[in-house]
C-alpha cells in the first residue's frame, strides 16, 4: 500500500479525490463589478486564506456591482486531530420506551418538561419537534412520553412568564428553543433567561437546557445552562439528559419551587 | 372546473365550497355586530391620521385610546371625528394633534346627529379612496406599459433588518429576474398593538411594516422596475393584530401582495380569535379594493403538522380563505391561496402526492393566484441537497401552475439569504421554468394510479371536515386544534380587549364604498 494513502492525524487536511491535496470550495460573492479584475481579486483573497493555486471555476455577474466566485485550492494548513477536545452533552442516550423505563425505577413520578420558543423568536419548529406528539423525522416527541407531562407554550414567551409558569407547574426543567439568531438576539435572551432565574433563587433548583440551530453544548454551558442541544438533536436526547440530570442532581424527592 | 386529469368529482367540490360558504357565513354575523381598535385605528388611517405623539404613541392610538377609555367606541370613530370636525371645523390629521397635544377631548364634544357627521365625513373620505385609486391606476399603468413576468412569478424575501440594506438587496434581485419582493417584518411586530412609526434601520430578521418602510421600497421598486422594464411587486404582512391597519397603508403606498389570512394570527400568533375574525374582514375589503393580491397561509399548517396527513386541513382552509375572501368582495383573481411542498424527502412517491396535491388546488381554484411555499421543514443545512429539494419544487410549480413562488432558498435553515443565495434560487426556478414550461399541458394522469387518487382522497378528507367545522362552527373548531394541531381558546390570546359591539348608530363608511367598488 501507498504511504500516501495513510492520514497522519496531526497533520491532517482537506481531501480532494487524493490524501494530502488539500481540495476545498468556496463560493462566494466580491462587490465589485464582474470581469477579469474580480476574479483576480478572488484569487488573491483566496490564496490570503491559506489556499494554494486558487483556481475560479465559476464567476457570474449579480448586477449592481456584484460578482458571484466558485473557486478551489488546496489548502496549506494543517491540523492535529490529536489534539481536538469537544464539549458534548455527556449521557448515554435512551429510546422514549426506555426513558419511560428509567422514570418507572429511578423517579418514581411524574417528570415536568416545560418547553418554548422565547423572546421575540416567532419560531416554533425547534420546540415543536422535541415537544410535539408527532415528534420529527420519526423520532416522537416529549409529549408521547410515558411519565413526562410536557407543556409547550409555544412562540414569543416573555422569559418572565416562562419562569412564573416553571413555579407554578412545578416543573423539573425548562427547554428553550431558539431559531432567529440575527445579530446574535438568541445570546442576549439566553443570558437574559439565566439572570432573571438567578434572581429569583431557582437556578440550581431547575435544570435549564436550549436547543436550536446555532446552539452548541459549549455555548450552552458558557451562557451558564446545563446543556444546549444543536441541529439532528431529538426528544429522546434531551429526555435523557433531563432525566439523569434529575437523578444525578439529587432531584427526585425535591421541594416544590 | 374545466376537466378534470385528476379525475376529481366536482360533486364533492362544490359541497366542500357550500359548506365552506356556510361556515364563513355564520362567522360573518359575529363580524357584523362588532368591531376593534384596529378596525377603528384603520378608519383613521384612511382618513389621513398620520404621526405619532411625543412619547411616540402613533395618533390612530391616542385617538381610539381616548375614545375607547370613555367607553363609547361602539360608536364608532367615524361618527367621533365627524362630530369633531363639525364641532370644531378642524381636519381629521389637526383633530388628532390637537387630542395628541391635551387640548381636545372628541368625545366631551357637543354630539351632533349621526347623519351629519357622516355627511361631514363623506368629502374626506372620498378624496382617500380617490388617493387610493390614483395607485392602483398607477400600477395598471405601469403593466400596460413595461408589463410584467411570467408566471409563476418569482418571488423573493429581503430580510437585513435595515429597510435601505434592503433596497440593494431587492433591487439586485429584481436585476437577476425576481418579479415579488417581500420584505420581511421583523419578529415580534405582529403582537404589538400599534403599528410603528418611521424608516427601519435595525431590525431582527427584518424590518417593521411601516408606512415610511413601504414608501421607501415602493420608489427602489418602481425605479428598477423601469430599468428592467418589468414591474416588481411588493408584498409585506397585512397580519397580526393591526391587520386592516396595515392593509390601509399598503393600499395607499401601493403593495401589490400582502399576507392575510383569516386563521393563521389566531393559531400561529395566539391571536384572539374573535379579534382576528373581526379584523380581517376589514383588511380584505381594503385588500379587495385596491386590487392586492393576498397570500393565505395554509403552508403554515404543514411545518406544525405533518404535510402528508394533514393536506386535507390545507385545502379546506383554503376552502373558508376563499369564502371569506367572497364576502369582503374579493375577485378570485386576487386569492392567493397558500400550500406548500412540504414533505419528508425520505417519503417515497413523495414527488407524487406533492404533484397531485399542487394540481388538484389548482383545479380546484382555476382563477387563484395560488402561493407555492418551498420547502423549509426538511432543509438541514445540506445546501446541495437543498437545491435538489428546491428544484424539485420548482418542477411542479410549473408543471401544475402555480401562481405567485416564494423561492426556495438552498441556505434555508442556516440564515437569512445571503445575495448569492438568492440568485442561485432565482437561475434555478428560471432553469426549471423555462425548461418544462409546458409540461402540464403534455401530461395526463393514470386513471386511478396514484395520483389520481391521492387528489380524490385529499378532497374527501377536506369535505368531511368542513361539514364537521360546519356543525361544530369555526369557533370550537379552532378550540378543538383542528387546524395545524393547534388548540385555541375563544377567550384566550392576545387582543381580546379590543373587540367592541357596535351600536346600532355605528358606521364604518369605507365599508359601503369599498364593497361597492366606489370610483
């Protein structure tokens, strides 16, 4: 065999259609007018970015001044795949029957999830996905949970009403979904939701999770929630994670918020 | 209904429409008997009461505000400032500077008799429906003359957040060939109970619907417009709670498409449903008048529900949209009624219930303007399966033609479209457009194969549960989640405060006129 062939993991690269070429695609749109000026321009950016033998294959016209690139290079940097640490949601992941199992043994009761899409976000296709009895893409919601009484509220809920709904249902955890993340509202109303809870003297008393498309575990947790879910998340892994949380924080038996 | 290739029984067709007139109908006796702030706010709109206080209050609300906090808006606003101009000889717009500044309170006045304020109020009146023609011969003129594209027509969001980041986005995308451009309204406006003053600058995920903001984008428009020589629609949200309002000012800045629909507020926005039923009559009676095409939004129904097994509620909201529409005088040429492709991609023969179901609306509403919705549910961040979903979508968009389509983008699900994206859209559809333009006209359908039947199944469906709405009424329909899965109650939401019976000396004197078709 090749030696070329064999990935040296701390010096990898993007593959083409050969190990070590380096291959990447861009495309892109420069605003200045279409000609061999722009592609030029393209070209020397892209080499800038680390992208030897930048090559446009595609340039077009917008109009107004625009020029839209399709342009390949092969790439010069490398990186140590060794050395890559990523924070994940650590819980080993239950089916819905298998959840409803686990609170049958462990919990012993009934297990509140209160869910919304908060702030100003008029999305409800996050929450309704993890919520929702038909669930997404096969994968059932919360509400088809045995031993989970999931409540969505829905769209654009005040983090207010979101908490003095959490007193009064009792709930164990809240979810929120997060999808408009234009000009970054999505981190401000996070952080809003943390200090409003933090005020009130329930933060540690509910396990707090958000999930959208822009969401990972890392942000999650750097904006001081429990968990965050990104895209390809379903119900059965913020059920998991929601219910060992409840065990492991010692929750089963707790006091009524 | 022409023939039909998916071998639909116009039977069963025109018993889903009676019944779908009959529940409309029921409702209409409620709107009748009551009216709301936004309803009233409007009238002042049309009148020409523009502005806002010193706190930024817009004067349509102080103006209801003060009459309704004396407790006598079942009058009417019309009769409340045609009084005042009696009283005080003063405009409407200088009635409510002078309301706005302390210095009046309309409903402290004299009270003159009904007649003559009405009679006072006529001339302005009037001179505002003669404004509002002037558009819409403007825009007759404007298809007479530089004309228009082909349909489906092309239709683009802008969504910066900044209404002059937007003109350039819009614009660039008229040059690449987009025929509607919808400026999106930025998050949240629909809750709010006022609408906006002033141009947008930094908005999430759009800008508000404001009058300057239409105005603004109307002119980048029509400019680039002439310069393609191809007039570029407009379409912003006559939605949420100052429906009508926003209705008006589309009507008096010249939009061409705005978004209305009689449920969608109540179900997707937690609307009360009362308010909504009531103030989306007026909205489409103004929408009527000045020849706007409305979008109903039955796609909606398919990103909470599930697009194959919950067609049906698609068709027969579009059944009760277009009955409502009847009865606010609405010509069917100007019924966009929405759908969506919205399957799962892992559905198989997928491709086919979506052919069927698009053919079959068509049919079903031969004159409608019918709005395409992409697919948005589906769409992972892939951007190259994306596009293969999108052009999947524009190949029956043009197959079973469709009216007014909203473009797929193949970066939906990961942000608001870039410039490129939206190109990438717009060659794709051209593509697909051009390519297969008269496919519909070649094909015919196997008798009883899948196609064929998955319509007839769809039109059963959607007839059982309007003559079960019909039984039940739209009402406790709604509170029943019939409708996209989602449970309303009749007092619930948002907005229910500002619903008021009218008493028996009310007048709205748009209404006659409007519906008349007043010249």
């Amino acid at each position: 065999m090749n030696a070329t062939t064999q990935v040296d993991l701390t010096q990898v690269k993007p593959y083409g259609d050969t190990m070590n070429d380096g291959m990447m695609e861009l495309a892109f749109t420069l605003p200045v007018p279409y000609g061999e000026e722009a592609s030029e321009a393209a070209k020397v950016l892209v080499r800038q970015m680390g992208l030897d033998e930048p090559s446009v294959v595609y340039s077009k016209d917008m109009g107004g001044g625009f020029t839209f690139f399709v342009i390949y290079g092969k790439c010069q940097h490398t990186v140590d795949y060794t050395s890559i640490k990523v924070t994940k949601v650590d819980v080993d992941v239950m089916e819905r029957l298998e959840c409803a199992e686990y609170i049958k043994e462990n919990i012993k009761r009934p297990v509140i999830l209160l869910g919304a899409s908060t702030g100003t976000d008029a999305h409800t296709v996050g929450i309704d996905a993890i919520m929702n009895m038909k669930g997404f893409h096969g994968h059932y919601g919360l509400e088809r949970y045995e031993g989970i009484e999931a409540i969505n509220m829905g769209s654009q809920v005040p983090n207010e009403v979101m908490i003095a709904k959490a007193i009064e249902v009792n709930a164990d955890a809240i979810l929120i979904s997060q999808t408009v993340t234009q000009k970054d509202i999505h981190i401000q109303n996070l952080t809003n939701m943390v200090e409003l809870l933090e005020a009130e003297g329930l933060r540690d008393k509910i396990i707090l999770v958000c999930g959208g498309p822009r969401i990972s575990h890392e942000i999650a947790q750097e904006l001081g929630y429990d968990a965050g879910f990104g895209s390809h998340s379903y119900a059965e892994h913020v059920a998991s994670f929601v219910l060992t949380e409840i065990v492991k924080r010692g929750m089963i038996n707790r006091k009524s918020l | 209904m022409a023939k039909s290739k998916l071998n639909l029984d116009p039977k069963i067709v025109d018993s889903a429409r009676s019944s779908a007139g009959r529940i409309a109908g029921n409702v209409q006796e409620f709107i009748d008997r009551h009216t709301t702030v936004s309803t009233e706010r409007t009238i002042l709109r049309l009148l020409g009461v523009d502005g806002v206080d010193d706190v930024e209050t817009p004067l349509p609300n102080v103006i209801v505000d003060q009459i309704k906090d004396a407790g006598v808006l079942s009058r009417g606003v019309a009769y409340w400032i045609g009084n005042a101009m009696i009283k005080t000889g003063l405009e409407p717009q200088e009635i409510a500077e002078k309301v706005a500044a302390g210095e009046l309170e309309i409903t402290k006045l004299e009270m003159a008799d009904v007649k003559d304020a009405e009679e006072k109020i006529i001339p302005v009146v009037m001179d505002s429906l003669k404004k509002i023609r002037a558009q819409t011969e403007k825009r007759n003129e404007y298809l007479a003359t530089i004309g228009e594209g082909k349909r489906p027509y092309l239709y683009v969001i802008v969504a910066t957040g900044n209404i002059y980041e937007d003109v350039v986005q819009a614009q660039a995308a008229a040059r690449q060939g987009a025929d509607i451009i919808a400026v999106i309204r930025t998050t949240a406006q629909s809750l709010l109970d006022y609408v906006p003053y002033g141009p947008t600058t930094e908005g999430f995920g759009g800008t508000y619907a404001t009058q300057e903001n239409f105005r603004i984008m109307r002119k980048a428009l029509d400019e680039i417009g002439e310069e393609v020589g191809r007039y570029i629609r407009l379409c912003n949200y006559s939605s949420g709670m100052c429906m009508p309002e926003i209705a008006a000012m589309g009507a008096i800045e010249r939009l061409d498409v705005m978004l209305n629909d009689a449920l969608y507020g109540i179900l997707f926005r937690d609307i009360n449903m009362q308010r909504t039923l009531v103030d989306q009559y007026f909205s489409r009676i103004i929408i009527g008048y000045c020849d706007i095409i409305f979008n109903s939004g039955e796609d909606n129904y398919l990103t909470t529900d599930d697009a194959y097994e919950a067609a049906h509620t698609v068709l027969a909201s579009q059944f009760i949209n277009e009955q409502f529409a009847v009865l606010a005088n609405i010509k069917e040429e100007q019924m966009g009624l929405g759908h969506a492709f919205e399957m799962d991609p892992n559905t198989e023969n997928g491709f086919l219930y979506e052919l069927s179901q698009a053919i079959m609306a068509r049919e079903i509403f031969p004159k409608a303007p019918l709005k395409y919705m992409p697919p948005t549910k589906f769409m992972t961040g892939n951007i190259f399966k994306g596009h293969i979903q999108d052009a999947l979508f524009n190949l029956i968009s043009v197959w079973s033609g469709q009216s007014l389509q909203l473009l797929g983008m193949l970066t939906e699900a990961v942000h608001t479209p870039h410039m490129q994206d939206r190109y990438l859209s717009i060659e794709n559809a051209s593509y697909i457009f051009s390519n297969a333009r008269d496919l519909g006209e070649e094909v015919e359908f196997k008798a009883g194969g899948i196609i064929q039947e998955r319509a007839q199944f769809v039109l059963r469906e959607a007839d059982k549960l309007l003559h079960e709405i019909e039984k039940e009424g739209l009402f406790s329909t709604i509170e029943q989640g019939k409708f996209g899965g989602v449970k309303r109650p009749r007092d619930g939401g948002k907005g229910l405060e500002g619903v008021c019976v009218k008493d028996e000396y009310y007048f709205n004197p748009f209404i006659p006129l409007m519906m008349g078709g007043t010249k």
